[in-house]
C-alpha cells in the first residue's frame, strides 16, 4: 500500500518545519505498517492519528493506498477544521 497526499496536506507539510515534517513522514510509515486505525467521532468516514501532543494527522484508506487528508501542526487547526463537521 502506498500513501497518496492531498493538495491541502502538501500545502500543510511545506509550512512546517524539517523536524515536524519528519515526525508526520515517521507516521504514515508506522500506519502503514500496522494499519492501526481510530476513527473520528460523529460518523466521519476519516482517521486521526495523533503525531505529537499537539499535531494530528488525518487520514482514510482505500483499497489501495492510504490517502493523507490534511496535517495540522497544531490543536487548534485540527479543532477548527474538525468543527467545520459537526
């Protein structure tokens, strides 16, 4: 399986810095090694995979790749776009 990003996860990855870009590839790779998954609430069809304290990764699988959503560096972005569906 491989992972495929989306635009607005590029985007975020280019605005962090080497060492967190780091920890973000670090995880794809684990998640794609163990396929560990937890599910958003309220039904979302995403996962969320926590990087650091504060920075979360989400991600959905296909039959064929991991698709990388969106990477937020911070817990209040992830917030912000998590409440954006409710």
């Amino acid at each position: 399986m491989k992972p495929a990003y989306s635009e607005h996860s590029l985007s975020d990855l280019e605005k962090m810095d080497n060492s967190t870009r780091k920890q973000f590839i670090n995880h794809v790779e684990k998640i794609l090694e163990s396929l560990h998954q937890r599910h958003m609430r309220f039904g979302m069809p995403f996962h969320v995979e926590e990087v650091t304290r504060q920075a979360r990764l989400v991600y959905n699988f296909d039959a064929e790749a991991l698709f990388i959503l969106r990477c937020f560096a911070t817990h209040k972005e992830y917030e912000r776009w998590y409440k954006s569906y409710k």
